[in-house]
C-alpha cells in the first residue's frame, strides 16, 4: 500500500488559473524507481487532474484525488524513472484506489488518460 505524505500547496500566482505549487519538497514511495521513492521539488505546480470545470461535479480534481494526480503529473512530466507510459500510468491507477477514490471514479479517469495521455506523454 503506498502512503501519502502531507502535500502543501499555494495557489500558484503564475497567471494560471486553478494551478497550485508545490511548496515544500515532498519524497514520495514509488515502485517504479530501484530507490523506492521519488522527490517532488518545492515549486513544481500542478493543476492535479485536468478535468474541465463543467465536469468537476463528476470527477472533481481536488480532494481525494490531489496526491495521485500530482505524483502522475511529476511522472508524466519530467519522467525522473525509467517506466512505460502505461506503467506510469497503472502506478497511478493504484494510488487512486489507495486513495479511497470510488471505483467507476478511478476507472473513468484511468480510460481517459489511456486513451488521450499519449499526447502529454510525448508532448512533455
């Protein structure tokens, strides 16, 4: 089971929008280093799940599923491991049902970023 530290974040004054900052460097657990962690520096920001507006009420980006979504992100954008996209991505799939996401919440954002991830995969 993977643990979550206490993130702490700002709202991020960078001029966008529902982006927040990382604001004290956090190590993380993550089997898919052969250290068994990750670190996430303070001032990396994160919009958490890129979820538009008019569908928080289904898949809110905020509460249950903010730690998940900023260790995905990290991996997604600077890759510090050497994973597959769908490794990093099954990763995430656990940290949400470790995180007490409900189940058709967990399984409908995994299917959208196996579907679309692909393009901030290769973008990033």
């Amino acid at each position: 089971m993977t643990n979550y530290p206490d993130i702490r974040l700002r709202k991020y004054q960078g001029g966008k929008p529902d982006w927040w900052e990382v604001t004290d460097r956090v190590k993380v657990r993550c089997r898919l280093t052969p250290y068994g962690r990750i670190l996430i520096p303070h001032g990396y920001t994160t919009d958490f799940a890129s979820v538009p507006q008019m569908f928080w009420w289904l898949v809110p980006p905020h509460g249950k599923t903010s730690s998940a979504c900023i260790v995905h992100d990290y991996l997604y954008e600077h890759k510090p491991v050497k994973a597959t996209r769908k490794e990093v991505d099954l990763f995430w799939l656990d940290l949400l049902k470790n995180s007490g996401v409900k189940p058709w919440q967990v399984w409908l954002m995994y299917g959208y970023v196996r579907a679309l991830g692909w393009y901030n995969w290769r973008k990033l």
